[in-house]
C-alpha cells in the first residue's frame, strides 16, 4: 500500500542549507559550493556551483535532489573551481563516496567543506519531479538508506528524518534473480544490455569513474569493444560492475541516469553483498586506507578453488 | 610490418613422433606477419642457433618464435642466440609445443592442430613484443650490518676484509650479543668469550667496519644498491671519541646496585657502566634512569673524576644517514620469558613452573651466566636465592617450544645441546651434585653432536628422563619437580635444589616493527621470512636484504656463522659490479593517464610504487602519479591487473601482447 | 488523399505488411522501455508513449557494419556491405518531432558525400506520422516552431479521433502507395472530431534572434554557468532525433575484423581528442556550446534549417537536468 | 592414461592462464612425465596470477573459450609474495559477477597447481574438459557475437545461419 514519506523537514533542511552558505561564502571559508538550485519543470531541481553569496538563496533541498553531487569534485570534472575549498551539499549516501573518493586519494578531507543534509528519502528516476515523495514513488536506494542521517561534516542541519521502514527493493530483485537458472539470468541481462546506447551516462555521472583514460575506450588493445552492439555492451557492463567492486558507495546514479532503464545499480548491489559475505566489506562514512580488492588476508575464502 | 621468424625444433624425435612438424611449419608460414618458418632437428644445438643466426640476417627477421620445449629450458639460450644476430633479445619468444604438447598427448593429428594454435598464439604476442633494454642500477659498494651478536660481527668482517665498507649498528652499548654471555659452547666445551671478544677486537679494529652501538634503525629508504638509512644513535652521555675507558668514572659512580642485564640480572652494576669487562666499545653509558645527576640534578661525580672530560650529561640523541647497497639482517633471538604472555601475541606463559617466583628456578641463559668464569658467582654453580650449592638440579627442556597449546609449535633447536652441556659442566664444577634432565626426544644432528649428548649420560651422569613435567613448587628450601617418566610409565617426583628451564629461542623483541621499516616479511612468531626455503635461504624476497642468524630461526653458532659468512657472499656478489643489470620484466607508469588513486601502491608487495609530482614549469602541481622503481619492481604484475585505467604496464606481459594471445585463439 | 482506418484495421495493415515480409517499425516495449522497434505482431504497438529513442536510428543505425576485412598470410580481403540488402521498411507510429527531423538529416547525408547506408534504407522506408495528444514540460515542439500535428517528414500522417479510429492523410507517393495497396482496409473520412492536440508549454522562440546572439557569443561567460554542470555523457545527443555524428571504428582480431559506423556525442571529450593529445574543446561548457551552436547556428548557416524539433528527451534523460528548452528561452529573452 | 581414445562430437576449447612459476611448472613436469591428458588446453604464460586481469577471462570466453582455467601458486608459496592472495579475492569476486549475469560457473575454474603436482594439473585440466565437454559448446557468448541491434542488421538469416555453421 503506497505511503506518504514525511518531508516536512526538508523546508528547514532547505533554509539551514542556505544560511550556511551564506555564511562560509561571504566569511570566504570556501571559494564555491556546489549544490542544488530549482530548475524549470516542475518540481525539478538540478546541480548548481555558486560562489557569490547572494547566491546562497538558490539553493535548495527537496526530494528532487537526487544528483550525487560528489562527481563535481573528482578529477573527472576539472571544470569546477579548484582555488581554495569547496564547499558540497551531500546526503548520507553521497557522503560514502566522498568518503571512498578520499581513500583513493582523489580528495582530500581539508579541501572540502561538507554540508550534510538529513534526508528522508528522494525520488525514483521513473517518476515526474513534481512527485509526492511515498513508498511508492522513492528511488529504490532509498529502500535500503542505512544513512539518512550523514556524520563527520562540517555542518549538518539539526533536522532528524524520519527513516521509515521499506522494502528491500535490491535485495529483493536479487533474491529474485539468483533463484534463476544461469540461463534464465544471461536471458534477463541479455535483454537489459541489448537496451544499452553506450551513451557511457553511467560512467559520467560515477563518483569512482574518474579515470582519466577509460579502459573501454582504449583501442591498443581493446578490451572491450566500443560499439553499442550486444556483444560489447555485455562486457562493458561487466567490466564496469567489476571495476566499481569494493568502490561503489550504492549513490545508484548508474541506474538513475540510464536513459535505457537498465538496472544497473543491480550489479553493484550484488557485487556489495557479495564483499559483505566474503570480506564483511561495506560502504561507509568511514575513509579506508585500502579497498577491499585492494588487500587480503591468508584466511581468505577460497573454497572455490581446486 | 613484422617479419617474423618461425623455427620449429623436433627435439631429436621428441617433438616430431607426435607433432607433424612440416605442417605446423607450413601452416604458420600463412600467419599475417609471418616471413620464415622452417623446421629443424635441434634447434638448440649449435647449428640449430646458427640456422637460427643466419635466418635472422638473411630473412632480415624482427621478430623470433622458436617452437620447442619449455621456456623455462631453453629461453635464455635462444634470446642469447638472437641477441648475438643483432637483434633484442625481448622480440623472441618460446612456444611450447614438447612439454605442453607432444609429450602428453598421443593422437598426432591432435597434437599437431594443438602445436600449429600453440605457436600461432606465440606469434601474435611477439607481433606486440617490445624492445627491452637492460635495467641497470648503481650499486653503493657499502653495507648495513644490523646486530652486532656473532652473526653481524661474522657478516661485518667478511665483507669488510673483501675490501667493503660496512656500517654496523647494534641496539645495546656493546656488540657482542649473547655469546658474550655464554659460558662454554657445545660440541666442544671451548669458552665462548675466548673465541668470541677477538673477533670483537677485529670489529672494533677493522678500518672499513664503521661501528654504532646503542643505536637503532629509525628509517630504511631506497632500494637494492642504493639504501639510505637513518640510523638513530641514542645518547650515551659519554664522548666515544674522548673517553679512554679507564673505568674511573665506573669505580666512583656512588649507584652500585643496579642489577645488569648481561648477567641476567644477578650481578650489580653502577649508573655508569659497561655491560661486562670486555665490551667493545670500552667506552661507558649512562643508565639514565637510575643516575643521580639525571634524576635530582646533583650529584656529577663521574664528570668529575673523568681525565679527558668525556662525560657530557648535556647529549641528545642523534640522527646519521648512511648510503648503503646491502643490508644483512642479524637481530638474533630471545629468550622465551615464561611467566610472562608476551603482549598482544597468542602464545601463552608458563604460570606452574614458577619461573620468577621461586628464585632458583632460572632459565638456561642464566645458568650459564652462573657458569661463567666471568660472571657474576665467578663460575661457580651457586643458587640464586642463598648462594648454597644446589646439589641435586633438574634441567627440562621444550619449555615453550614444540608446545602447540602454548602457541609455539617450532623446536628451538640449540636446547638438546646445550641441556647436555649444562650437565657436564655442573658435573664438573658440582663432583657430588645428581643432574636430571626431563626431555622429550633429544634432538642431536650436528657433527660430534650426538656424541656430546651421549658423554653427558654414559660419562657425566646426567640421569634422563623422557616426559614432561606436570608441576614444581616451593618446599622448604627445595622445589618440588612433579613428572612423569613414561619410558617407564611411572611418576617421578624430584627434590631439586634448583631448576633450569630450556625456554625457547624466539625473535628479538620488535622484530616485526624492524621487519615493517625494511619492508622485509616475517612468519606469525616474528621470524623474518627467506625468499626460497631451499634454494634463497640467506636472501629476503626483498632485492638487497640478507639474513643471518636466528633472527630467522633457531640456530646454533656454527650454524649462524656459516649463513652469516653465506649472507656476507651474497653482499659481495652483488657488489662485484658496479651497476646492477637485472631483467626489464617491470612495471611502468603511463603518467598521462594515471589518476593517482595508488591502488597499485596498496597491492604491491615490494614497496616499488613511489608518488611522484608532476609539475608545470612554473612549479606548480598538476598532479601526483604512480611511480614503479624499477630497481625494486619484481616484475609480478599486480599492479596492472590492479589500476582501473590500466595505466601501469608490465613490460613483458602488457595487455596488447595478452590480448593478441586470447584473441589468436 | 485522406481517408479514415479504424484502430482493427491499422492492426491489420500491420500484420499484413510483417506476413508479406515488410519491416514494421513502431513504438513497443523492450524490457520495460518504449523503443522503436520492428513488431512481430501489430498487438504490440503502443501509442501512448513517446518512444525512448527517436526514430532516427531506422535510417541511421546505432552501430552498423560498412566494411568486413579478412587476413590470410601476406593478404586482406576486404568486402564492403551492399545497403541493397536492407529491407523494406513501414516506420509506423512516428511522433511528428521525430518525423520532422528525418528529412533534415537527408541535408547532411546527401551533402558533398551521399551516404549510401542513409539513402538506401530512406528510399526504402515509408514513414507513418501520428499526432500528438498528450505532452509533460519538457515537450517543446511548438517553442521551435512545429506543431503536434506537424506533418513534414512523414509519408502518411495519422490523427487519432474523438470517436475512434484515425484520420489518414498522404504526403507522399510512397504514402500513397502504401493506401493504395491495402484500399480495403482504409474507408472514407467520417467527419469525426480530431482529439485535441497536445498543448506543450514553451512560448514560440523568435529562431532568427537566438541565431543572432549565437552567431555574436562563441566566446561568453554564460557558457560556464549553463554547461559547467555537464558531466560529458552522450545521452542527450543518442535520444535526439536530429543529432548524427559517428564515428568509424574497426573491430576485430588479426584475422578478422569489421568497420562500423557507431554513433558519437559531441559531449564526449574524446570527441575533439586529436591524435597529438590535444583537444580544442578541452573543456564540458565547450563541448555543450557546441550542442546548442549546431543546433541553432551552424546547421542553419549550412542548410538553412533548425536541427532541434522539440521532443523534449534529451531534457528528460540528462543526468543534471541541463534543459536546452530553458536555455534557448534565456537567450531568446536577451538583449542584443 | 587415455590409452584407447574416444572419438567425440564436440571438442571443447579450454583456455588456461596460469602462472610461470608453479602451474607452468607443473605442466612441464606433466610432460616430463610423459602424463596424458586431452589435447583441448591453450595454455597462456603469466608470471604471476596477480598479473591475471578478470577482463581477459572475459575476453576468451568473448573469443570462444567454452572454459576457462586460472591456476597459480598454492598460497604461501607465491614467487612474488602475496600475487596469489590478491588474485584470489579478485576472482572470488569475478566469478560471483559472471555468475549473476548468467554464466554457468561450472566453465570457469580455479586451482593452485604447483610446480611438483604434474598429476594434479593433469587432472585438473582432464576433469574440466570432460566436465565442459558434457555441458557442450558455450553459446552464449557467442551468440551475443552474431547479435547486431535490430537498426544495424543486414540480413538477420544469413546471420543466423553462419551463427549456426559456429
């Protein structure tokens, strides 16, 4: 039964967001801020870099915050202000990958000035942005929010979500899937990567693909074929879930921004539970020296070893 | 466009009876790229390498397959033969079509289609093979000696009289280590300080062996042949340069009764002091936490009394770099402390034995401290807590070692022995005294070894018991040995006036935070680790770094000596050249692309990958890479398997060349 | 012509034109998304969906092959693709945005260089165009000077009625053609009322003055604030029915390989990457210029013709909301 | 071994990326022992399996490998001191990815060969090509291969004809 989830916060959330960036932009504490702004549709709202404090007023949180803002700091995007610190507005699941990104050394913790918000959930990508926010119509991510309330900022409004309880919608599509015969799988992805237009909007909008030369659009030698055909989209995406093990932080942009609907942030959430099983691996706020696919341990299983 | 060579051997009929090897000729003749092929009977022979030669030139081949046996038979022969026709001898390249193919399988058309695939894959990776250069790195002809016990002073002299400098550092305020503090040594009962304080002499003579004492490792950085190490040498408050070591300051020192370690605590020792008579150097240090001066302020007197003013109360620990090509590693052992659960670790003490609660239970070390002509009862067996003369002693041995339940499962090695030993020399410093030992086996390979053990029983009545001790405890002035002898299968319950425990030989207290400064491994007790358990017993997997000594295992001295001697070979192997040449198989960085994430640097085992800068030629930082060092890469690929981008490449074994393989397939 | 064809007998045509081996390509779904896509059985259309991707890809493929190579020895054969291959084709269902689009990609594909894979598979298709009933805020057909009911490019054009059915119109031989082979199932106009025309929100964009600012700002600091938020995918331009750049790569191992004809982005930055590891359009706001500058200013300059029709999609998919609707509005508003 | 040979319909293709040390070394010691085995292996030559990149697992299987074999050093005894440690949760990760979109596992396998078990390579590579052979040939893949999008298609059944002749 659909259920409204409770936003009411978000108001205050929005207005402690904004009396914050005034303040460290104009105490010139940070050069810029990266946040979200309204856009035009209704209801819809967008990433914004502003670096004036007037500008500060633009900023919004609402359930159509859904970008993972984190992209904006990664090599990857070169175009956003390095001179000085940046402030960024993140949600518990942002902050993961800030926190990864860190780890990779692609950040650093005093270059940043994190503003937490407190978030009760945002929409589904398959939904208008002018949306009601309800059990129905939350980003499957949300369904899993073990971070609604992110830590270790600089800031976070003294707002408290409330996290209702839903359900797994990853873990219960996985279940679903591993019940299946191999057949019956390849048959499922076979479809969804038939879909896929190599647009690469995935690996674009990916905190941890900050590569500078992607692997896939190498040519000597290639590895992966670069034409949208089923043969080289399979093994994009398999290369991609597998390059992103141990390094997703679950933002599940990937499979928001697939204009194609392809589920991919179902292979990461399998990759994730599988490191969680193996290596009792999670993405967290915390900042690792090393990956989990980037140590081991002489115990390791290797029960599938000969 | 390549022109490949192709050159099929028959290995006599090795090759041929199951491959048909005209055809695999004849058919890899149409390969893209390919513009010889041939086959011949032997191509390692010397007109098989000639054939080989003359191709090259004639066909002005690029490239080299040769399709034979095993690579890791016959590679270098055939890479020397191409590189004496002119060409890299990286373009070449085995396929192996005897051991893989003709040898284990025996359908010839089989074998045949298997050896054409096999050579044709072997084809397409050398189409991608690069030209490799030789890596030569310079080699710094002095080496780090780190313990100054019998193994480093042994490596030390053998490698300073071969004409090499040699830094010795040694964390006490004299070398010598603990054979300095051995009595007599097995199988041959000679006193251990008379063959041991010459050599300390000779160190302390030696004009290429620079000596620093009381001091210990702070940094190791660099890699085989190029080394520099930051060697923290703590205070001593007495000038070696000036101090003559008269020993005046010691006599006037008014502290006297600080228990010294060298004796196993049983002897005294003043504030100022050398820890025993023959110390080298000869020069004093003051114990700063037990000297007056350094506690109130008052007192001086040393400084005083001191002729040439060496005494300096106002001295700082001091930091000196050293550039060196080679470490040997010769930390030695301790003693295993068996009243104690060492911290952190998983083995476990032995509370029931009472060790440093009944006072004559002592352990093997300070038995022969007793037995010392130079210790501190002047070598007489006397007991600790009233000086009597124990006339009845129990010995027992595998205290801590080979007792999985305490969490040590390795044999110590020197305990039989020198068990054996403290019985005769208590037989014969104790005519009317009864020695028992509890033993599990006796352990006794070694020359003249099992002799020696066998003279403590038939000779100096050493009464043997097989079995282990269950319990000892205080009664009156005796301890109370409990245990059994299951030879005979009885209980045996002893009087002893005193008891000395064989404890286990383990590695020295932080052994592990060296072994992580070196960047060398150790095993789970701490022992550091050789490359090769058979074949790499004195080298570490980490190029440039020897061991010797027990500090990678239980050793006795001759056993220590030897591999010391072997260690100190190695150093001079590897300083016979100036340059260091070794193999181009090594990663390197595609700075354009690399990100700097330094998942590379996180998986790899040999600490190759640096963090370089780069910068614009105003200076400033564009951004930090990945580094491979290639003196320090092994060549094992990790890395590239690692980066995301694939932008670190094993020379070698690059993705073009695999790819080519996979996709010959 | 106009003539009327109940829903049944459109289904009917279909199923005809698939049993007589004729390539049906009409809106239906692939695992969850409306694509076109060649029909097994008309059962599948579906009209009440903007298709994800647009028509375009019936002439101008995804991926194509245009060249196969094989290597023996010292020789390579190669063997070109033969476009008189490609079949017959009916493109039913086609949104007027994506109609119109199609025939301004024939100025380009039949420029200095007439591509043959273009041409052939264009002289073979007959375009099916259906009015528009229904548009969301990001539908913008009207702001570019189109209408729902737009009728340019198709061959056929269907209007939904009020009462069922839908009114038929030719604008072409082929449309005609296609009428006159199955006369059976079209009837005579029945005078029903057309359902009202989708409504999209944008105000009408004064084109002439939007190429005017474009044609004076190649340099302006608004292109940082519009496209700094750009993360360089290439969704926009792979939904959009006008966008045709490409890119040719060769696949395959040393023995064997194809040349292929993939579609490319102007987002992506290796798009501009030379070989000499250069790029001119070094940074995202360049790159995205580019997008709005051929759109409105150079293919204009060129064939005197918008290269945008208004659908709306690439506002839809963009991972950062970048709304080209919103952007071409602020410059329409400006000064010059 | 195989001393009577059976004539089979299908013969697999098995690709094995091994390590120089151990397994390249176990399988020489195989032929110096004059062991049988099928003849369906390729066998390709890594220094270590830290070298062993998940993507060309991939990348034989997408060349027409019906299985594949990675086998290095068993733990501890890596030449290069812990390769085979981080190719382990590598795999264990890959192997659970491919198996998620659908490749049946029983065609990827993974061993530690040493470089004195010749029988136990043998054995290895014998029970994977029997096992792999009883499956059949690996079509997935392959098929993905032949699949164009329906816009870039020439002629589906010439397509699906020279599919067939695979």
């Amino acid at each position: 039964m659909t259920k409204p989830i409770d936003t009411s916060i978000y108001t205050a959330v929005t207005d402690a967001i904004r009396t914050e960036a005034q303040r460290i932009l104009s105490e010139g504490q940070v050069s810029a801020i990266v946040g979200y702004a309204a856009a035009r549709r209704k209801g819809s709202a967008q990433p914004i870099v502003i670096s004036q404090p007037d500008d500060a007023a633009k900023l919004i949180f609402t359930p159509a915050c859904v970008n993972n803002l984190a992209v904006y700091l990664t090599k990857a995007k070169k175009e956003i202000p390095k001179s000085g610190k940046i402030g960024i507005v993140v949600k518990g699941c942002d902050l993961k990958a800030l926190s990864g990104l860190m780890g990779e050394s692609q950040l650093k913790r005093e270059d940043i000035y994190l503003i937490g918000v407190p978030c009760a959930g945002v929409l589904a990508s398959t939904v208008q942005p002018a949306t009601e926010l309800t059990t129905d119509s939350i980003a499957p991510k949300c369904t899993e929010c073990d971070a609604h309330l992110p830590t270790g900022c600089d800031f976070v409004p003294a707002q408290t979500p409330v996290a209702a309880d839903l359900e797994k919608k990853y873990a219960a599509e996985i279940t679903r899937l591993e019940a299946l015969t191999p057949a019956e799988r390849w048959a499922y992805w076979k479809e969804q990567f038939s879909k896929c237009i190599k647009c690469y909007a995935c690996r674009q909008v990916c905190p941890f693909c900050f590569c500078e030369q992607c692997l896939c659009d190498r040519n000597k030698p290639q590895m992966v074929d670069t034409t949208p055909r089923p043969a080289g989209n399979t093994a994009w995406h398999i290369v991609r879930a597998m390059h992103l093990a141990g390094r997703c932080a679950g933002c599940a942009e990937c499979e928001r921004v697939c204009p194609m609907d392809i589920p991919l942030n179902l292979l990461n959430r399998k990759m994730a539970k599988e490191l969680k099983e193996l290596y009792d691996h999670e993405a967290g706020f915390e900042v690792l020296d090393k990956g989990p696919l980037n140590m081991f341990t002489e115990k390791d299983d290797q029960s599938f070893i000969k | 466009m390549s022109r490949i060579g192709v050159f099929i051997c028959h290995c006599g009929e090795n090759i041929s009876r199951t491959v048909d090897v005209e055809r695999v000729a004849q058919e890899v003749g149409k390969l893209p790229g390919v513009a010889f092929s041939t086959d011949y009977k032997y191509m390692c022979s010397d007109p098989g390498q000639n054939l080989l030669k003359k191709a090259i030139q004639d066909q002005k081949l690029s490239h080299i397959v040769v399709a034979a046996c095993s690579p890791r038979m016959h590679e270098k022969t055939f890479r020397k033969a191409v590189e004496a026709a002119g060409l890299n001898p990286f373009l070449c390249e085995m396929a192996n079509i005897r051991e893989h193919c003709s040898w284990v399988h025996e359908n010839k058309e089989e074998a045949t289609v298997k050896a054409v695939e096999i050579v044709g894959m072997m084809v397409e990776r050398v189409k991608k093979n690069r030209v490799l250069p030789t890596i030569t790195v310079p080699v710094t002809k002095r080496a780090l000696v780190i313990g100054g016990g019998i193994a480093g002073i042994q490596a030390a002299l053998d490698i300073a009289d071969c004409g090499h400098e040699v830094i010795l550092v040694e964390r006490e305020p004299s070398i010598g280590g603990h054979m300095a503090q051995l009595s007599e040594t097995f199988p041959t009962l000679d006193c251990s300080q008379c063959i041991m304080t010459p050599k300390m002499v000779d160190v302390a003579n030696h004009p290429r062996i620079k000596l620093y004492t009381y001091s210990e490792i702070e940094l190791v950085e660099g890699y085989i042949g190029n080394f520099q190490v930051t060697i923290k040498r703590k205070a001593r408050s007495v000038n070696e340069d000036t101090c003559t070591g008269c020993g005046v300051c010691m006599e006037k020192c008014p502290v006297r009764k600080i228990p010294n370690k060298f004796d196993c605590n049983l002897g005294m020792r003043p504030a100022i002091y050398v820890p025993f008579p023959q110390a080298v150097p000869n020069t004093p240090v003051i114990d700063r936490e037990n000297c007056i001066k350094f506690k109130t302020g008052k007192c001086g007197l040393c400084q005083k009394v001191c002729g040439p003013g060496a005494v300096d109360y106002e001295q700082e620990d001091s930091l000196v770099v050293e550039a060196v090509g080679a470490i040997v590693v010769a930390t030695g052992f301790d003693l295993y402390t068996i009243d104690e659960k060492p911290k952190g670790s998983a083995i476990k003490g032995y509370g029931e034995f009472g060790h440093g609660k009944i006072p004559d239970v002592i352990d093997g070390m300070t038995f022969e401290r007793l037995a010392s002509a130079s210790g501190p009862t002047g070598g007489k067996i006397l007991r600790p807590s009233d000086g009597r003369e124990p006339k009845q002693i129990v010995f027992i041995q595998c205290i801590g070692s080979r007792a999985r339940e305490k969490g040590i499962s390795y044999c110590s090695k020197v305990c039989c022995m020198y068990t054996a030993k403290h019985t005769m020399l208590y037989h014969h410093k104790v005519h009317d005294g009864q020695a028992y030992v509890f033993f599990m086996d006796a352990r006794t390979p070694g020359k003249s070894y099992d002799e020696f053990w066998r003279r403590s029983i038939e000779e100096e009545e050493a009464v043997y018991i097989r079995g282990m001790v269950s319990r000892l405890y205080q009664k009156g002035d005796k301890i109370v040995v409990m245990g059994s002898d299951i030879a005979v299968g009885v209980q045996v319950e002893i009087e002893a006036d005193m008891v000395v425990l064989a404890t286990a030989v383990q590695p020295q207290k932080g052994a592990d935070l060296l072994a992580q400064k070196l960047g060398i491994s150790y095993d789970k007790y701490n022992f550091y680790s050789e490359a090769h358990a058979k074949l790499r017993p004195v080298e570490c997997a980490t190029a440039g770094i020897y061991l010797a000594g027990a500090c990678q295992g239980p050793k006795d001295i001759p056993e220590t000596v030897g591999q010391a001697s072997a260690a100190a070979a190695k150093v001079m192997t590897l300083f016979s050249k100036d340059k260091l040449e070794r193999e181009p198989i090594v990663a390197r960085v595609k700075e354009s692309g690399c990100v700097g994430c330094f998942a590379c640097k996180k998986v790899c085992a040999y600490g190759a990958v640096e963090e370089k800068e780069i910068r614009d030629r105003q200076g400033n930082l564009i951004k930090t890479v990945a580094f491979v060092n290639p003196g320090v890469c092994a060549g094992c690929g990790t890395c590239q398997a690692t980066c995301p981008s694939k932008c670190v490449e094993l020379d070698g074994y690059t993705d073009e060349q695999v790819i080519a393989m996979i996709e010959a397939l | 012509m106009q003539k009327f064809i109940s829903e049944q007998n459109l289904n009917t045509l279909l199923d005809t034109l698939i049993a007589a081996g004729t390539r049906v390509v009409a809106p239906r779904m692939n695992a969850g998304t409306p694509l076109y896509e060649p029909l097994t059985s008309a059962a599948e259309m579906i009209t009440d969906q903007l298709p994800r991707r647009s028509a375009k890809e019936a002439f101008f493929p995804v991926c194509e092959d245009i060249m196969t190579y094989e290597k023996e020895g010292q020789k390579v054969t190669v063997t070109d693709i033969d476009p008189s291959r490609f079949p017959e084709t009916v493109l039913v269902g086609v949104r007027p945005c994506d109609a119109v689009a199609i025939p301004v990609l024939d100025a380009v594909f039949s420029w200095d260089y007439k591509d043959e894979f273009f041409l052939e598979r264009r002289k073979k298709t007959t375009i099916v165009g259906l009015a528009c009933t229904t548009a969301d805020d990001a539908c913008f057909c009207t702001a570019v000077g189109l209408s729902p009911d737009e009728t340019k490019g198709s061959d056929l054009f269907l209007t939904p009625l009020e009462d069922g059915g839908y009114d038929c119109r030719t604008y072409s031989e082929k449309g005609e053609t296609l009428v006159n082979r199955y006369p059976q199932l079209f009837s005579e106009p029945t005078g029903s009322k057309a359902v009202p025309l989708a409504e999209p929100q944008i105000e009408k964009f004064d084109l002439k003055k939007v190429k005017a600012w474009l044609d004076e700002n190649f340099e302006n600091p608004d292109w940082d604030s519009i496209a700094t938020r750009c993360v360089g995918c290439g969704a926009c331009a792979f939904v959009c029915p006008a966008c045709h750049c490409f890119d040719i790569v060769d696949e395959g191992t040393e023995k064997a390989g194809k040349r292929r004809k993939n579609w490319d982005a102007c987002g992506f930055s290796k798009f501009t990457n030379h070989a000499s590891g250069h790029n001119p359009r070094d940074q995202q706001p360049k790159r995205y210029r580019n997008r709005i500058m051929h759109k409105f200013k150079y293919y204009d300059d060129k064939f005197g013709q918008t290269l945008c029709s208004g659908c709306g999609r690439c506002i839809r998919v963009c991972p950062v909301g970048i709304d080209i609707a919103q952007i071409v509005e602020e410059i329409n508003k400006k000064d010059i | 071994m195989h001393s009577e040979k059976q004539k089979h319909t299908f013969e697999p293709k098995i690709i094995a990326f091994v390590c120089t040390w151990c397994t390249y070394a176990g399988a020489d010691l195989a032929g110096t022992s004059r062991m049988q085995y099928p003849s369906n292996v390729r066998v390709l030559k890594f220094p270590c399996t830290g070298r062993i990149d998940p993507v060309f697992i991939l990348k034989a299987f997408q060349q027409g490998a019906d299985g594949v074999l990675v086998s290095g050093c068993h733990p501890g005894d890596c030449h290069y001191i812990a390769g085979n440690f981080h190719a382990r949760r590598r795999f264990a990760v890959f192997r659970k990815l491919l198996e998620f979109v659908g490749v049946d596992l029983n065609r990827l396998q993974f061993s530690w060969v040493s470089a004195a078990e010749g029988g136990k390579w043998v054995e290895v590579v014998t029970d994977l090509t029997e096992k792999v052979r009883a499956m059949g040939p690996m079509t997935e893949f392959k098929e993905l291969a032949m699949e164009e999008q329906w816009s870039g298609a020439i002629d589906t059944p010439e397509l699906k004809e020279a599919y067939n002749q695979i």
